[in-house]
C-alpha cells in the first residue's frame, strides 16, 4: 500500500492541474476581465461573501404590496420578494455593482421581463473594455444577463441571472443586480410588470 502512495499522489496533482486548466477556460476571456473583485476585510484577509443574511419587513420600505415588491439590499448583498398578498417571501443573494459611482438607488419598477435576454454593453462599458463584443446572443453560454431578466424603469439597469457564479455575493457588476440563474427563473415566475422594486 505504501508503494502506491507516490503515484496517487501525482495522479492528484495532475487533475487538479487539470481541473484549474478547464475552469480558466470556462468563460471567455473578455467575460473573466470583468471578474469580481474579492472584499478584503482589515488588516487585508480576503473574505469570499461578506452578506449578512437578515429577514426584512416590507412596511420599512414599501406603502404596500400591490403588484408584489422587491427589496434590493445593496449592502447586505441581497435580494427580498415579497407576493402582493403577502403568502410568499423570498430571499435570495446577489451580485451589486462595483463601485458606488455606477449604484443607483431608489424606486423603481419592473417594465419588461425577457426569457433569455440579448446582452449589450453599454457605450460606457465598451469604452472601458473596448475587447469586448458588441452583442451576445440570448441563450448563449457567455451571456452576462443569464437566463432571464427584469427590465426596470431606469434604462439599462436589470435584475438579471449570471452563468459566473463567482459574482454573487460580490461586488461585480456594472449597475445590475445579479442572480443565481436557479433564483432569477423563480423571481421570473413571481413578478410581474409593475412590481415595485427599491434599492437601498
């Protein structure tokens, strides 16, 4: 059994070799410029999510809950729904933007929803990436919007999916709230248009 130990050994060091290989070429190189940053806590330690997860009561918000509402916690990194009848509430993590310059906060609400949506950077975006493509398909493996998205009233600001999961949880959009593609298709189902949204 001993003699066998040397060989598992560098049998495990060649598929992790193997496994880091493939997942740096799951996604796109120009998707894995705009990669999340990791938080650093003091004294410089990284922390991978620093959400603090706490149920919400809607009346701090919202007058009502007509058409449903959603709670967007952009410190907390969160994301709460709640049903117009108030029977379903629902708490999801989330990406938010990068910085404070590209958060926006206030009332908004849900105008459009798209089931695999067609992504298109900003004039914005391309010109801080100028590498990356004008469109990605809706559907496509690559695309930032993920499966499903919720247009707001504001232009060009979502609550969409992400196929790179390493972004909930962070600090690592441009503006969108971001879901895990699992959560935005049940979002999807609950809102509607009209569904009042905040973020705080």
């Amino acid at each position: 059994m001993s003699a066998d130990h040397p060989n598992q050994a560098g049998r495990r060091a060649f598929l992790g070799a193997g496994a880091a290989l493939l997942a740096g070429m799951a996604a796109p190189a120009w998707a894995l410029q705009d990669a999340p940053e990791a938080d650093t806590a003091l004294g410089g330690a990284v922390r991978s999510n620093v959400s603090a997860f706490r149920a919400l009561d809607w009346q701090n918000y919202f007058a009502n809950t007509q058409n449903g509402v959603i709670l967007c916690d952009t410190k907390s990194r969160a994301l709460h729904y709640w049903s117009e009848d108030q029977s379903v509430y629902k708490l999801y993590p989330t990406s938010v933007p990068l910085s404070d310059d590209l958060t926006r906060l206030g009332k908004t609400e849900v105008i459009q929803k798209v089931e695999n949506p067609t992504w298109r950077p900003t004039p914005s975006m391309l010109e801080r990436h100028p590498e990356w493509p004008a469109v990605v398909e809706g559907g496509a493996p690559d695309n930032p919007l993920g499966v499903r998205a919720l247009y707001l009233s504001w232009p060009a600001y979502r609550i969409h999916g992400t196929h790179d999961t390493r972004k909930i949880g962070r600090r690592s959009s441009s503006g969108c709230i971001g879901l895990y593609n699992e959560h935005i298709v049940e979002l999807f189902g609950m809102a509607q248009v009209g569904t009042q949204v905040l973020l705080i």
